[in-house]
C-alpha cells in the first residue's frame, strides 16, 4: 500500500504575542499595594490630626503633637478655593495653602493618568471597591440599574459640582481671603473631624445607607455622588492616556467589559474616551489576548504592532512611578518654599478648637 499523505493543518491567521504583559495578579497586586500605602498614609495623618485636637481641647495638657498639613487634602472645596486665589492673586494663600497643593497635584494626575486617583490613591474610592467587591462575594452578583436611570444618577455628581463651583466663581479675590481668615475657615478641618466624632442619627443612617448601597452597586458614591470626582472626570477629557484597543489582536471574548468596575463596554472602543474610566487596568489585566488592550499614550504610525505601542505602553510601575513623581513633588516643593503649612501661634488654635462645633458659616 502506498502511503497517504500527511494533511498539515492551515498556519494559524492568529499573529503571534509579540510583548509580553503583566498577569492579571500582578496588575492588580501593584494597584492594590499603592492603595493600602495611601490609606495607611492618611490613617497616620488622621490620628496625628486627632492627638493635635485633642492637645487644645484639653486646654493644652498632654503631649503635644504637630498638626498634620497632609490632612487638608480632605477639604477640596477649599483647595478649589485656594486654587483660584491663587490665580487671581499669584499668592499662595496663607490659610490652608495644603489644600491647594494637593488639589492641583490631584487634578495633574487627572490630566496626565485620567482618573486614576479615584482607583489607585483616593481612601474612598478604595473602601468603596472592598465594599462592592464584598457585595458580590456575599450576595453572588452586584445590582445594575437600568441605563436610564444609570444616567439620571450619574448627572448628580456634576449638579453638586456645579454648585461648588457656582459659588466659588462669584467669590472675588479678597472674599476668598476673607473667608479663610474666619474662625470658621481656620478650623474647617476640625469641624470635619467633630463631624465624624460627634456623628448624629441621620447623618449615621445616610452614611449606613451608602455603605449598603455600595455593596449592591459597584462605587455608588463614586459613579453617582461625588463632585471631585466629576471634576477629576471632566480633567480626565485631556488627558493623551487612555485605554486603547488594537481591534487586529483582540479575540472578542468580552472579558475587558465584563470586568470594569465602571461598566464601558471597552470591547466595543477603540480608545476608552469617558469620564468615568479611572485608569484601573482591571480590563487590561483580564485581556485574553496579548497587546490587545493597554493603557497608553496614541500610537505611532508604524508598519508593525510592535513599532506602534513602543515606548507607548504605561505598565502598572509606570503609573505608581507618575503618581509618585506628582504626589511628593509637589510636597516637597510647598515645603521647601515654606508654603505647606498653616503658619498660626498655638494661641489661636486655643481659642478656636475647643469650640468648633459652636462656629458657623459666616453667610449664616
């Protein structure tokens, strides 16, 4: 009998990885890692801040502890204040001036990184994934409101935005000034604090419904209720950064979308344009198929994938490595040129901190 031949099957059409990419575990491990650095940064800077109060609410006994100026990163609306001081003036204000540093560092990495401080730094945004992540392992799924009302919702954020914003641009230089100066400006941080501390019955039943409401919905506060993070959104629209789909190398299985914690249908894009990605990679990090998916600047017109995304592609240590560039820059810079801290005697704080809750707005 004579031999048959051997029937070869067809070369595969599918081109061969040619960049090797992080797992899925380490993406998000690096992530994950920055977010837990961050929140112990702020726990150390709130329990600072607590011992400081707690030295002028004792009228001065006990150990007295400098007062954190990391922690006016929680004032926004006065480091959005401060910030247009700022460029009203050209002078960094004198009261809270932190605030204004990190407001600006915050909204730098929005323009650069999209919102990738919501994802990678923010304490909330990072309690606001444990919690919707702890809904879906305890009642199996998270709830998806129907586009619709997803939409009504989302526009929420924006209307408190706009006004915050409303009310600060038809502030004048010398108002701003102003306001800072008042006893209330001065311990607007201490009045923060008091809030948590001194919490009431409604304000607990408001906070106990969102935490509910976020391990139903995937970042409720976050997607729907938060005005910086409307603000860092609209930055975001400038930023080069995006996810980027090379539709030759992706397989279609879906996995990316599936994935996103802000529900973009990315396996439908070419390039992820919307405020509501916050450059968390999850959807890089589940990508069935090599080079089909990154976080990167535009690619350059070359003949090869390879040549396109070279020198392009942002890993995970890349945004750490931006993140932290911009963060402790800009620290260091307001604490070189003496502009980090709030410059008041002990006196004033004495009079001021022990009587916060007692102080008012002044358009009160």
């Amino acid at each position: 009998m004579s031999a048959q031949p051997v029937q070869l099957p067809p070369p595969s059409s599918k081109k061969k990885p040619l960049v090797r990419r992080l797992s899925p575990d380490q993406s998000q491990s690096t992530r994950h890692i920055v977010q837990g650095l961050f929140l112990l940064l702020n726990g150390w800077l709130g329990l600072q801040f607590f011992l400081w109060a707690r030295y002028f609410e004792r009228g001065g006994s006990g150990m007295f502890v400098p007062r954190p100026a990391g922690v006016e990163g929680w004032l926004p609306i006065a480091g959005l204040m401060n910030t247009k001081y700022l460029f009203l003036t050209g002078h960094v204000p004198a009261i809270h001036p932190a605030a204004m540093f990190l407001f600006i560092g915050f909204m730098l990495m929005s323009l650069l990184l999209k919102k990738a401080f919501c994802a990678w730094l923010c304490p909330v945004g990072t309690f606001s994934e444990f919690l919707w992540k702890l809904g879906r392992r305890v009642y199996g799924r998270n709830l998806h409101p129907p586009r619709w009302a997803d939409i009504a919702l989302r526009s929420l954020k924006y209307v408190l935005l706009g006004l915050f914003v409303a009310v600060i641009a038809a502030m004048s230089a010398s108002a701003l000034e102003d306001f800072m100066a008042t006893p209330y400006g001065i311990v607007a941080d201490v009045k923060m604090l008091n809030f948590f501390r001194d919490i009431g019955i409604t304000a607990a039943v408001v906070i106990g419904l969102l935490v509910l409401l976020s391990t139903l919905v995937q970042n409720f506060w976050c997607r729907y209720l938060c005005p910086y993070g409307a603000l860092m959104g609209l930055a975001s629209l400038l930023s080069l950064v995006k996810i980027r789909r090379d539709q030759e190398a992706c397989v279609d299985c879906g996995k990316c979308a599936k994935a996103c914690p802000a529900g973009i249908a990315v396996d439908k894009l070419v390039q992820v344009r919307t405020v509501e990605c916050t450059a968390c990679m999850e959807c890089v990090a589940v990508c069935s198929a090599q080079n089909a998916l990154q976080l990167a600047l535009p690619p350059r017109k070359a003949s090869t994938p390879a040549e396109r995304w070279r020198r392009r592609v942002l890993t995970p240590l890349t945004v750490c490595g931006v993140l932290a560039y911009i963060f402790f820059g800009l620290v260091l810079f307001a604490r070189t040129t003496n502009h980090w801290k709030t410059d008041l005697p002990r006196s004033v704080y004495m009079q001021l901190v022990p009587r916060a809750n007692q102080l008012t707005h002044p358009g009160m």
